[in-house]
C-alpha cells in the first residue's frame, strides 16, 4: 500500500490544507504502518511554466519531429500520472487563491491527464481526500476569527 501525498500551497510554512493534509497522513500511516509515501509539493518544487504546453503540442506532433522540449514535457506528464496510477491512496492539499486553485495546481492536474490519457479514469476506485482551504487564518485572535 502507497499514499501519495500532493501539497500546492505557496506558503508551506503556514498552510492550513497542508495542515488537513498531515491529520489525513497520520491517520492512513497509523493504518497502514510502514508502508510508503510519495511527496510532491508544489509549492517548494513547482513544475517548468511551459510543461503543459509542450506536452499538448507533442501530443498533436508526429513523434519523429518533436522536439527535446516536448519529450521532457511527456517524460514529466507520465511521471506525474504514474505517482497518481502507483499509488493505493492520495490526499490533495489544495488551497483557493483568488476564488480558485493555483495555476501550478491546474497545471499539474493538465499534465496529469496528459500523461494518463484524456479518457483514462485515474482516480477510480482509489480512495482520494481533497482538502481545501481560503486564505487567511481564522483561529483565535486573527482578524477573521470565527
């Protein structure tokens, strides 16, 4: 059994969704003790700004005449969809900015279904914790507390 773990805040020190996430984590380890976990946080480590792009081109590039920008672009779309296909669970830890999600978020969601496929269903049947959260802190003492 694997969990992958998806962090997307731009503030890892202070993120509330990654503080949801670790409760789901502690939970599915303390189930599931010893077995691996698998990180990608894209906040710390964001993806290339042009990997979508490239990897949409290729897709609609004969394979003889894409470029190394577009097979890097699908050597990462398959990897990000194999984390998701390898794993037995996952949690996604996604903050709302500006009324939405991150456009690293959105990115790495296109590189995933570019990687597995448009048609290929790849969180059927795979236990998955989308914790969300808006900004701002909301504890005792902040300015939008309650």
């Amino acid at each position: 059994m694997s969990l992958f773990r998806l962090d997307a805040s731009i503030l890892p020190g202070t993120s509330a969704s990654a503080e949801l996430a670790d409760i789901v984590e502690a939970k599915w380890s303390a189930a599931h003790p010893g077995e691996p976990i698998v990180r990608r946080h894209l906040g710390t480590d964001p993806l290339p700004a042009d990997a979508w792009t490239q990897a949409t081109i290729a897709g609609f590039t004969p394979e003889p005449d894409r470029t190394s920008a577009h097979q890097e672009a699908l050597a990462l779309a398959a990897t990000l969809a194999g984390e998701l296909e390898a794993a037995d669970a996952v949690v996604l830890a996604v903050p709302l900015y500006n009324y939405g999600v991150s456009q690293h978020f959105k990115a790495w969601v296109d590189l995933v279904i570019a990687g597995a496929g448009a048609t290929t269903p790849i969180l059927k049947d795979t236990p998955t914790v989308l914790a969300t959260v808006r900004g701002g802190g909301y504890g005792p003492g902040t300015p939008r507390e309650g």
